[in-house]
C-alpha cells in the first residue's frame, strides 16, 4: 500500500506506546492479532469467549485499530501480505520508540530543576545534562528511588544500594511513586500514584513543558491534544512512572534488557497491578484524581 515519507503509522505508534503498552512486540500484536480476528469473525466467536490472556492481549489489539484510523482497512484487505503486516509493525515500534526517546531527552534535564528545592539549591549539584551521580549514589535521587521495603534513612542501607551489594529489581517500588514520598504500609492506596513528581512530569509529556509550572491538571493540548486524548489512563501513569524511574537514575542508555534499571519489570508489574480485577474500585478513583 501506498508509503508515505513518514508514515502516519509512526505518529498512531508514539500515542500507543505512551498510552497502551510501551513494552511491547509490535510484530506479534499485529501478526496474531490480524490472524485471530478472522478466526473469531469465520467461528462466530466473541471476545469476551476467549481466555483471559488472549482476551487482554487481543483487547489491545482493537485499541490498536481504534487509535489508527484507516488501519482496519489496510490490514483486513484481500491481496494483504505478510510484509504489508510486518511494515505496519515496523512503522508502529518506530512511534513507540521515538516517542520514548522524546520523553527521555526533555525529562533528563526537566527532572533536575523539579527535585530542587524551591527558592533553593541541589546538594551536592547535578547536571541537567548527565545522568552521572544521579541514583542511589545521590541523597534526594536516592530517598526518591528507594524501594518501600528498605529503609533509607538508615547510612548502611544508602551503603549498601550504592555499591550494589543491595540489589533492586523492578518488582519493588520506589517511594517517589507515593505522595510525599511517603508509604502508608498498612493501605498501599494511601497516596499512591499521586506524588507532585508523577504530577509534573505528565503534565510535561501530555500537556506540555510550559504547563508544569501552572495549577492547572487539564491534558487537552500538547500529545494528549494532538490524538484527541481527554481522559488520564492507568497505562498512560504507568509509562510516565517508568520513565520518572529512568530519569531519577545513574543508569545511560535506555535498553529492553537492561538489568542495571530493569525497567521492564518494573512497568510490567506496575501496570499488571493496576489491571487486576480487584484494584479497579481503586483505580477508577485514582484516575478521577488525575482527571480533575
């Protein structure tokens, strides 16, 4: 099918990965996507028919077909082929990626100016350019980072996440993810999702930079504007957490398979959590928050 210079392919791909799945296999979405929507079409059967696993992943396979228009008609098409799906999968991980890349780029040095104090200085000082220092190897980036489970403000914890000794992995969840830093052990939902760092650095990706220094909560410019995005979705808090984390660390490059952040795990687990069945009383609430 006819291809454009930049496919418009890409620009639909930055808006699922911020929104939808960040982490995810594009060319398995759109192959077995395409494939079990002409099996439930010829069977007669219905999503809510499928088993859980496929009913979520084919759930996102529709929000796919949702967020794109036109997309339905390019890859139900008669004489489609295999390269026409894999080119569409292409064009789609190309959004997510560069999209990411955007995000991290303007948040590496936004970042900076959001952790210092107001009116004040950050001691020791950190560059808005480099991501050395940064990490547990620095007192407001380290209390920040530092899972529930570990107590900062003991020296031999801070010690022991510097050399590594003390491992982190993206099962465990930092506290900048609290409001005030702050985990409430016996109601998790205690200001959860809802810290001023969170706050800032959506507005900064949905709405725009200018908008973080404002009291206003709206996401009707910027990205979420530009796709016509008017409500906060829990995937969408999921990706900004991540990328907070990144930001917030030592750690270089942005990688898949990166050990050092395991960032993978940590949006995978954030987000299965907020998609579990039992939470959504919960969630339904703390997106009306974020919609306010």
């Amino acid at each position: 099918f006819p291809r454009a210079k930049v496919d418009k392919l890409v620009h639909y791909g930055r808006h699922f990965g911020r929104t939808v799945r960040t982490f995810c296999d594009t060319i398995v979405l759109v192959h077995q996507g395409v494939t079990r929507e002409e099996q439930m079409s010829r069977n007669g059967i219905s999503i809510e028919e499928l088993g859980e696993g496929e009913r979520r992943k084919h759930q996102m396979f529709r929000t796919l077909l949702q967020l794109c228009p036109h997309l339905h008609e390019r890859i139900f098409r008669m004489k489609r082929t295999d390269d026409d799906l894999t080119y569409v999968a292409d064009k789609l991980k190309k959004g997510i990626s560069d999209a990411r890349s955007n995000d991290l780029k303007t948040l590496k040095s936004a970042i900076i100016d959001w952790i210092t104090p107001q009116g004040g200085v950050l001691t020791p000082s950190l560059l808005r350019s480099s991501k050395m220092g940064r990490g547990f190897h620095h007192p407001v980036t380290g209390k920040l980072l530092c899972p529930t489970d570990y107590d900062w403000t003991d020296p031999s914890v801070q010690t022991r996440l510097r050399s590594g000794e003390l491992a982190v992995s993206g099962l465990q969840w930092p506290l900048f993810l609290w409001a005030g830093s702050k985990c409430n052990e016996d109601d998790l939902w205690d200001g959860f999702m809802k810290s001023r760092l969170l706050l800032q650095a959506y507005k900064h990706i949905f709405t725009s930079p200018s908008s973080v220094e404002g009291d206003c909560k709206s996401n009707r410019s910027g990205n979420a504007g530009i796709h016509g995005m008017t409500a906060v979705t829990a995937p969408s808090l999921v990706y900004v957490a991540t990328l907070v984390r990144f930001s917030l660390s030592d750690a270089g490059s942005w990688s898949r398979n990166d050990t050092h952040t395991d960032s993978n795990r940590f949006y995978n687990s954030l987000l299965s959590f907020l998609e579990r069945d039992e939470e959504q009383n919960f969630v339904a609430d703390l997106l009306k928050w974020w919609d306010k």
